[in-house]
C-alpha cells in the first residue's frame, strides 16, 4: 500500500514537472511575445486583437463543450483497456468535432451579416480557426493517459517556431493581422501533431459514433468553462463595447499578466487530475485528502510570493511587459495581482477536489455566482471607473467562487477547514520579504535589468525567511532538490 503510494507521489511529481515545463515555456513565449507585441502595435491595435480574441473564446467554448475536464477524467478511467478507451474516443471525439464545425458555421456567418463582426471581421476569422485546431488536437486523450513527456516536447517545438516567427515578422501596429495568425499557429502545429500521434493510444480505425450519455455530464463541464469564461473574458468584451480600444489594449495587458501568474495552478490541477480521481474512485480518502493538503501548500507557496511581489514592483512589472505607454494601467494591476490568491485556492479546491469527488455541479454553482457578481457590477463600475473598476469586480468575483468552492468543500467532500488553509508561515515569510523591498530602490535604468535585480532580492529574502521558519513546502522542495533527508528517516 506504501509502494502503491509512492508511485502515484512519483506519478504527479513527474506529471506536475512535465506539465510545468509546459506550462513554463508557453507562458514564457507568451510572456516575451507579449512584451515585444505591445510595444509594436501599441494599445489601440493590440486592443482590437485581444477584443477578437475575447470573442473568439465564446465560440471556442461552444466547441468544447467542457470536454477538455470531462475527456481527461474518461480517459484516465479507461487507460488500461485500449477496446474501451478507443470507443470512448471515437465517441468524445466525434462529438467535438461535430460541435466544432457548428461553432465555426456560426462565426463565419456572423462575420458577414453582423455589424461589429464585420468589422472585425478578418481577426475574427483568422482567430477562429483556433476552433479546428483545438478539436483534431485531442489533447485531453494524452493529458488522461498522463503523456506528459510528449506534450512537452511538441509544445516546445512548436512554440518555439510561433515566436521566431513573430519576432521576425510583426514590426508596426500595421501587422496586427500577421500577429493574429501567428498566435493561432502554434495550436495549429501542436493540433496536427497530436491528430497524428494518436494511433498510438488508440486502434487507429476511426468511427464517427455519438453517444447521447456524455451529453449530460458534458453539459455540466460545458457550464462550469462557460462561467469561467464569462467572468475572465467579459471584462476585456464590455470595456470593448463601452470603452475605447487604448482602454481596452491597457486591460488585455494586465489581464494577460495575471494570467501568467496564475498558470502554475493549472499545472497542479491537471497534473494531479488523475490520480486525485483514482484515490476518489477506489476509496481512498486518506489519500484524496494529502493530495489536496500538499497541493494547496504549493500553490500557496508560489502564489502568495508572486502576489507580495507584484504589488511591490507593480509599475517596473507593468512597464516592463508593455512599456511606458502601459503605465497608466499600474494601478489596476495592483488590484487585479490580489486576485491570484483566491484563484490559486478556487483551481484545487474546485478543478482538483470538487470534480474527482462528483461534485461538478458545485463548481458550477460557485462559477455561476462568479459570473453574475461580475456582470452586475461591471454595468455599474465600467462606465465609472474604467479597467480599474474591472479589476476590482474581478477580484470580488474570484473571492466569492473561492468561498463557494471552500464551503462544500467542508460540507460535503467532509475535508477540515484547516486542511484547505496555507501554513500561516508561507503568507509571513512573503511579508518578511515585502517590507525591506518596499523601500528599495536600485539605480539601475534598464526596466529588465532592474525587474530582475529586484526578484533576486524579493525572492533570495523570501527563501531564506521561509527555510529559517521551517516553512514546509519550500523546506521540502529544498530537501528534494538537493536530496537531502529529514532527520528521522536519516535516523532509521
């Protein structure tokens, strides 16, 4: 039973280290393309793309219809039967593929007979073919079988040639267009690439089957991801509608940025998806239980530091992703970096807790709440206070799906309230690290060069403060680091 444990620890840790890398790089690419992009087309034009882009989310998530968390939990339950998982493929697949092509029919169409559509018109459709890719992808079949190595490697192949690419070819706010093609491309490769790998989990032979049981717990999937994609993207949509495009391009930045702060979340939930699920189904409490413990302690540990951070450094941080022209937006970064503590909490506690154990539909209800709290308030805050009104209904909605999500989490999964807590060490080795950097001030001009002078110091305070307290997650990923171990195992 330990031997047992021990694999499924060296399983995720191995998963979390691939998906990471994953998840490293893409954000990383991201990261520099956006940095360089917004400097060369400047906010107006980079307002129009991300306008579209938000767009395009909505019909991307018709498409899925939640099979990315759906698909990944039935191919994790199937994973040692090839029969069975071929015909649960055939079947997911055929069904996303259906959806897909209705989705994109509904695009196209309205990119011609609807007024803001068409004047978006050619963005929308160059963003859109994103829908095609997503679906021949099937990346939810090599997530559940837990192939995080070839992710990895196909990822990093194809991201690597979409950033060489726009480096070379988006110069003037006059490519946008060229920018919006190259930011599908790498799903477009990695898409291809997967659609011909997967002869090697599954029988080749293809039959297009539609199975009217995924429908049901689908469309609670499809409920969830179209709640969260109401709340994350409808700020960027209504300050389109409401506001100008240099407001717009200012808020996709930041909303951008908080994004990549909070990718290592997504990393843990998908990471430990399937083993999480495995210890649900066969009963294993104990185990569910420790998982979501460690996981928390984690997040918490990364996203708590990058929190501390960010609001320190907030300007060098937004002037170096985007440039001087993006200063004015430092103060809703501000209140928009606070948000990634409870989303960094909402991600385990609901995408790697509430979802193994069945309780999908609460996940729906807390995302739902979100949504709504949202959209009520952006009516109100928007036309008042601009992006930094819509940071700060962002915040509000994050915190209530986080509360939602902590409450059945108590109640109904029957896991202690302190077990879905941090360590009170982790948020006071971040203070520790915050007060000196506040008043630091390096006389240094390059925005890069003092961004990463300023995280060394934060986060050199930061580990030491932590290693000195005893802090478990970050004296534990030392210990592992350096293989050091604890003293009574030493002792054994």
């Amino acid at each position: 039973m330990e031997q047992q444990a021990n694999n499924q620890t060296r399983s995720i840790t191995r998963n979390v280290s691939y998906n990471t890398v994953i998840t490293a790089t893409s954000y990383l690419f991201s990261a520099i393309i956006t940095m360089y992009v917004s400097r060369k087309l400047q906010p107006a034009a980079n307002g129009r793309v991300n306008f579209a882009d938000s767009l395009v989310h909505y019909f991307l998530l018709f498409a899925q219809l939640g099979m990315p968390w759906y698909a990944i939990r039935c191919c994790a339950r199937f994973r040692d039967d090839r029969k069975k998982l071929t015909r649960v493929f055939n079947e997911l697949f055929s069904l996303g593929l259906l959806l897909a092509l209705i989705s994109g029919a509904v695009l196209v169409i309205l990119c011609f007979t609807v007024g803001t559509f068409r004047e978006y018109r050619t963005l929308l459709l160059i963003l859109g073919s994103v829908i095609v890719w997503n679906a021949i992808g099937c990346e939810w079949l090599f997530k559940g079988l837990e192939k995080y190595r070839y992710l990895m490697v196909v990822s990093l192949i194809t991201r690597t040639i979409a950033f060489v690419l726009v480096i070379v070819m988006v110069n003037s706010p006059e490519d946008m267009t060229v920018y919006a093609a190259l930011s599908v491309l790498a799903m477009a490769m990695s898409g291809v690439c997967n659609f011909f790998a997967v002869g090697r989990e599954v029988d080749r032979r293809f039959s297009f089957r539609l199975n009217p049981e995924h429908l049901k717990p689908l469309l609670v999937f499809f409920a969830m991801s179209c709640m969260t994609t109401i709340y994350v993207n409808l700020d960027i949509v209504m300050l389109g509608f409401m506001k100008s495009n240099t407001e717009t391009g200012l808020y996709s930045l930041i909303s951008k940025s908080k994004v990549l702060l909070t990718c290592f979340g997504g990393v843990m939930v998908a990471s430990a998806l399937p083993q999480v699920t495995i210890a649900w189904n066969e009963g294993n409490k104990e185990r569910f239980r420790e998982i979501l413990h460690r996981s928390i302690g984690l997040i918490m540990a990364v996203n708590l530091a990058l929190l501390a951070f960010t609001l320190v450094f907030a300007e060098d941080c937004v002037v170096a992703m985007g440039g001087p022209s993006y200063r004015d937006a430092t103060k809703a970064f501000r209140i928009m970096v606070i948000s990634i503590a409870p989303i960094g909490l909402s991600n385990i506690l609901g995408g790697q807790s509430l979802v193994p154990a069945g309780r999908e539909k609460r996940l729906l209800q807390a995302e739902i709440l979100g949504a709504v709290v949202n959209l009520a308030l952006n009516l109100y805050v928007i036309p008042r206070y601009s992006i930094n009104g819509a940071s700060m209904t962002t915040l509000i909605a994050e915190v209530v799906v986080w509360i939602v999500c902590l409450y059945y989490i108590v109640r109904e999964v029957e896991v202690p309230l302190r077990e879905t807590l941090p360590d009170v060490r982790t948020p006071l080795a971040c203070v520790i690290a915050a007060v000196p950097s506040y008043f630091l001030k390096l006389p240094i001009t390059n925005v890069f060069i003092r961004l990463a002078a300023e995280a060394v110091i934060f986060f050199g305070i930061y580990g030491v403060a932590a290693l000195l307290m005893r802090e478990p997650t970050v004296t534990e990923t030392v210990r592992r680091v350096l293989r050091i171990k604890p003293k009574d195992e030493t002792a054994q």
